[in-house]
C-alpha cells in the first residue's frame, strides 16, 4: 500500500492495543490515473515524433542512436518500425505493471475489508513504525499474490472484491499483445493465438471512449477533434465502445497513437471500476466514512 492512500496512523507503541487505518481510495484512483496518463503522454508524443521524422541521418549523441534507431546512424523504414515496436513494447509494459501495482492494492484492501466484517477488529502481534506494521498485514493478507498468473490474480481479486472483473477479456488480450512485443519483437507466434487456434489470430480487445452528439432532432453522432456542434438544444453522452484489432500468425503487432490511447484508457477504466466497487462494499458493511463531508464541517 503507498503512503498516500493511507491517512489518519500514527506509529504503533508496543503497549498499543488498537490503531485505525483510513485508506483514502480517492487518491488511489487518482495515482492509478496519473500513472497511466503520463505513459499515454510519454508514447505518444514519441511515437507521432517517430512516424513524422523523415528517413535519413538522425543527428543526436551515440546513447540515442542505440535507444532510438537500434545502433543504425540513419532513420529507414526497418529502424522506424523497430522503434515502434520498441517504444509500444514498453508503454504497455508500463501500463501493465502500473495497473498489476494497482490491483494488488486493490486485493489489500479488499482483504482488510472482508477480514474486518468476518471477525471485526484485526489483530496483529506487531509494534513499530505505521510502515512496519502496515507492511507485516500486507505481507499476511498477500501471501504469494505477486508470483500468480495475471488471470489467477484477477480470480483472487474477484472472490475478495465479490464482483467479477471489469473487462477481463480485454485486458488478457492487453497482457497477451504486450509478451509478444516484449519476447516475440512484435512478430506473433503460436504463443499468441492459444485462444483462437483456428483462425491462427491474436484477437486485441478494448474500449474506445467516445462523446455523443444528440441533436434536437434525436440524430446522433461520435464528437472528433474539430466536430462542429450546431447551436440549439443538445445532448452528450460518453460511452466506451467496443473495438478489436486482429492479428495474424506472423504478423507484427502495431498500434497507432489513438489505438494505444485507447488500450491504455481501458486499463484506467478497470481500476476505476474495481475502486467503485470498493466504495460500495464498504459502504455496505458500514466501513465507509466520507472525508470531503468531514473536511467541509
């Protein structure tokens, strides 16, 4: 657990015999955001550099030419793609273990919370700093969560969070286009297409946040940048449409910068559901204090 989504906790005296956490899951869901926006900021201001930079000699220092053009003294089409792939391999590498960091805050706390209804009051046989001791419960509630595979820690989340996971698919799909760009350079292999063996495809699933127009008339449309909206009475509505993008056996996997703004977002959007769904279950077991309303009196 970080620091700041802990408030309210002193060090613990060896004579203490109680002490009261409150975890502010509104500055979580706010780390979860800033941490995967400033991956979407990072790859893509890089990656629409990348695709505008013309062929020819890149005159930067000897450390760039191997990060950048893989050792090659010129920008041509082989080095362009391989910086591609360079620069999504680790922005969704990033975003992945940003959100794993995420979610096993999200299991903590969700273990704090049932362990709290079951049997009230958590006793723990530890004096120290408030990080010794925040650190042994972790430590005891954890257990080996970080060594499991993405689809059991999500199983494990979704018994202790007693909901199923938002957009699961999705993100398994995610994880999946990130180990082959990680291990594979890109180019799919049998690895890639266990879950469609038959079309011999990697299928990438996520969502695509989108505003609606509704005009006065009832007609609706999907607001770009630069959409007109005429004057009069109108509507807007946001939703997360659906989107896939198939790859086939020996295909190289590639996104463009929207594609990868919208991979990312998805990855935000299942952490911001599963804090929602933390609020209600605390909310419901009568654990839940709202610390604007103590804040504002």
């Amino acid at each position: 657990m970080s620091e700041e989504a802990v408030s309210d906790a002193q060090d613990v005296p060896a004579d203490s015999k109680t002490i009261n956490f409150t975890l502010n899951l509104d500055r979580l869901r706010g780390r979860i955001t800033n941490t995967l926006g400033e991956i979407i900021e990072r790859v893509s201001i890089a990656i629409h550099s990348l695709d505008r930079a013309p062929d020819g000699e890149v005159f930067l220092d000897d450390v760039a030419y191997r990060v950048l053009v893989n050792s090659e003294p010129v920008l041509t089409n082989k080095s362009r793609i391989n910086t591609r792939g360079w620069l999504l391999s680790v922005g969704l590498r990033d975003g992945i273990e940003g959100l794993l960091g995420f979610l096993q805050e999200i299991r903590f706390i969700a273990g704090l919370i049932r362990r709290q209804h079951a049997s009230g009051p958590i006793e723990i046989k530890v004096a120290g700093t408030i990080t010794e001791v925040f650190e042994r419960v972790k430590r005891e509630e954890l257990g080996k969560f970080d060594y499991l595979p993405l689809r059991e820690r999500l199983s494990q989340i979704s018994q202790t969070v007693e909901c199923d996971v938002p957009f699961q698919t999705e993100l398994l799909s995610i994880n999946q286009a990130r180990n082959c760009l990680t291990h594979r350079g890109g180019v799919i292999g049998a690895e890639d297409v266990k879950e469609d063996p038959f079309h011999k495809t990697l299928i990438v699933r996520y969502l695509a946040p989108e505003l609606i127009y509704i005009d006065s008339t009832g007609m609706e449309e999907v607001l770009k940048p630069g959409s007109i909206v005429r004057a009069g009475e109108v509507e807007l509505r946001h939703q997360n449409t659906p989107r896939v993008k198939n790859f086939e056996l020996g295909s190289r996997v590639d996104f463009s910068t929207q594609e990868f703004f919208d991979i990312v977002e998805t990855m935000r959007l299942i952490g911001a559901t599963f804090v929602d769904r933390l609020v209600q279950r605390s909310q419901e077991l009568g654990l839940w204090r709202d610390l604007s309303a103590t804040k504002s009196s």
